[in-house]
C-alpha cells in the first residue's frame, strides 16, 4: 500500500523503495516515495522541516478535547483475564451451551431457548442467589428448555440515568468503571461455577473483550439494532445472538441487522493487550431476531407469521425468539405471565418457528428507585420492573410443557 505524496517532512530511509513493496515475503506501508516505513520493525519519524517539527507539538487544547473533564486509566482485557482467568470447566460449559443453542437455530434441537432473569444486576450476592434457584429449574426442565441466566451488566437510557453495573457499579456516580469490569466478570465466573450459562445484552463496543469469552447468548438492544458499529461487532462475536425489532415495532431492522452480521466485516477495534487494530472477522451464523414489540405488542400468532414471511423474503429462516417484557407486555411486569402463557399455546400448537422467550424475573416481584438515604430493598429491581421467581416457576413449566406437546403434535 503506498500512501499518496507529497509527504516532504519526513526524511527518506534508504532501505525503505516502493519497489520493496512488490518483493515477495515483505510487507509494510510505505508513504512518500519510503519516508513512514513497516518493516517488522520500530517506526522512525524524523523531521526536517523546522516549521513542521513546531506544530506538530503546538497547543491544541482550544480546539481539541474541550468537553472532556477528565481521562482516567482503564484495565486491559488481558490484564483482567489474567487476574480472573476462566477455568477449563468454565470454557467447556460455555462452548457446550453456545453449541445447544446453535442447534436449536439449525433445527437440530427442539428446545426452547429461555432467557431469564434480572432485568439489570446491581448487586452480586442477590445474583448469586437467584441463579442458585435458577439452576434448580434449568436442570429440572433440561430435556425441554435451554435456560440461560439474564445477566445484564450495561444499560441503554432513553435519555440519562444509571447505565448499568460495570458502568457505575457502587450507585453512587463514581463510575469506577475498572471495579465494574472486574465485578462483573467475577460474577459472571461464579454463576458459571454453578453450572448455568450465561446472557447478555452487548452495548458498548469495548467491553465485550472483557467478558465475551464467558457469554453464552448476546443480544443487540432495540436501540442499537441498527447501528452498522453493533452488526460488525456481532458479526465477529463468538456467541450466538439476537437482533430486537426497532422501538417502533419495526422488524425490517432486525432482519438487515441478521443479514448484515452473517457477513464478513472489517473495523477498529481494541485487542485484548489494549492495543488499537483492524478486526477483520468471518460473519456470525448464529444470530436471530427477537420480537419485543413497539407501537404496540408483536407475539400473536399474526404477528410471528408476519414476522416470519419477512424474514424469508430476506432470505433467513424463519426464526423467532419472543420477548415477553418491554412493549409486548405493555411495560407491565405482571402481564409478562399472560404473555408467556399465549405464546406457551402457540408452541403446544406446534410452531417450531418459536424458537425461544425472554423473560425478566428477579428474586421479588416490582421495581424500586434509588433514594439517598435510603436502603434498598432486597432482591428488587432497580431498573425495570421485573416478575418474582415465585412467579417464574410456572411459567417456566408451562413452556416445558408446551415443547412436550409440541414434540407430539409433529
């Protein structure tokens, strides 16, 4: 690759010809006739125009960087693998549940893909023990469901508000973002310690090299859906992953978000040493939309065929998982049962379309606010409002029981 001149300020290394370019076995850049040269080896700037040399370390601070406050040191992900490395029991449970629910999107498995639980964490311990009594019901339900832990770490604001635990993870506007690094893959360590897989929803573009490699499912929120950086990044994750409709309703979103992330892709990123490159990445097969409604609820049967037949005029298998919170509930948390319970009968049916539900469950039914001064109560949402586990045990027997009658209805 040879940039174009003129380039003047640079002195020339005599090592460094165009012609060197085209030899076979070497590669570089080369920029001005040999003047900014790659070859394996340290980069030498040397300036010979006296004028030059003054700007390039001029005072830039009136035009660059003016809304920044401040700029503070940031972890490596190689750095944080290293301190809370993954275990060989660890790998081999992601790599065995990633591949349960790429068979599902293949046709091999009949299973519903259940994702379940808070809908954002914001304390370890109450996590802890929600997955406890989530493993309890995902080995109960095994040969139907493929449960995997809701474990929701970033949050989306429709304008501003707490983002989510690694983000700001003492609530208290610290955003002692290394800590939230480390305590969310901590956590997400010990949830796989018990033997239960993991989901989450992947919002920003450099945290994934933090914690990706522990992450069974993905999913791209509906308001990043669209956006070309999610699909590329999606495209390149090594977990299977779901696309939601636009917050209108819309699906055609998701559906190009699908046909876009099946494809090769390149961008810039951060490898895992912190170092900025170029990613170049093979396309994700594994990828799917989820129906979360929008204006209003999309999950009758109507709307999964019409979803459906949108989806094969793209050229994708008609494939759906079904959110059954946010706009399909109406944004009330109760009525994420009576959702469940509708697209329970269309599974029982025998629509293999369905091929999984999200669900938002904590340990206690409701949301609260956070108020200084004031404790939290215990096992309650602090962002939306989410369904108890009390409540979530029935509903997940009847979409056991729907994939049983499924079974005998083809």
């Amino acid at each position: 690759m040879v940039w174009p001149r003129p380039w003047p300020i640079w002195r020339r290394r005599p090592e460094c010809w165009r012609a060197k370019l085209s030899r076979p076995g070497h590669t570089g850049v080369c920029v001005g006739g040999g003047s900014l040269c790659v070859w394996g080896q340290p980069l030498h700037f040397v300036h010979t125009n006296p004028l030059m040399a003054m700007l390039s370390t001029q005072d830039k601070t009136r035009i660059d960087d003016t809304r920044i406050a401040s700029v503070r040191p940031l972890m490596t992900p190689a750095l944080l693998e290293e301190r809370l490395p993954a275990s060989p029991a660890h790998l081999a449970l992601v790599e065995r549940s990633r591949q349960d629910i790429s068979n599902v999107l293949q046709g091999k498995d009949d299973r519903l893909v259940i994702v379940v639980g808070p809908c954002s964490i914001h304390d370890h311990e109450q996590a802890i023990a929600y997955a406890k009594l989530l493993k309890l019901e995902a080995d109960k339900h095994a040969q139907d469901l493929q449960i995997v832990m809701r474990v929701y770490f970033e949050k989306p604001r429709t304008t501003v508000g707490w983002k989510g635990y690694i983000n700001d993870p003492h609530l208290d506007g610290s955003f002692a973002m290394n800590e939230g690094l480390e305590m969310a893959r901590k956590l997400l360590l010990d949830i796989i310690e018990l033997g239960l897989p993991v989901a989450t929803e992947f919002l920003d573009l450099l945290s994934p090299q933090y914690i990706s490699d522990l992450v069974t499912w993905g999913a791209i929120g509906a308001r990043t859906t669209e956006s070309q950086s999610h699909r590329q990044l999606a495209s390149g994750l090594s977990c299977p992953v779901g696309f939601k409709n636009g917050t209108d309703g819309g699906v055609k979103v998701a559906a190009d978000a699908v046909v876009a992330s099946k494809a090769p892709h390149a961008f810039m990123g951060m490898t895992k040493m912190g170092q900025a490159a170029i990613f170049e990445t093979r396309g994700n097969q594994d990828v799917h939309i989820i129906l979360r409604g929008g204006k209003a609820p999309n999950y009758s049967p109507a709307d999964v065929d019409a979803a459906c037949k949108g989806l094969e005029a793209s050229g994708i298998a008609p494939q759906v998982m079904v959110d059954v919170s946010h706009a399909n509930s109406s944004k009330q948390h109760a009525k994420q049962i009576e959702v469940a319970r509708d697209v329970a009968a269309q599974v029982a049916g025998g629509d293999r379309r369905i091929m999984g539900l999200m669900i938002e469950s904590h340990l206690n039914e409701g949301r609260q606010d956070q108020k200084p001064g004031q404790p939290l109560q215990y096992g309650v949402s602090i962002t939306d409002a989410c369904i108890s586990f009390a409540q979530t045990v029935p509903v997940l027997e009847a979409l056991a029981q729907a994939v049983q009658k499924r079974r005998a209805v083809l």
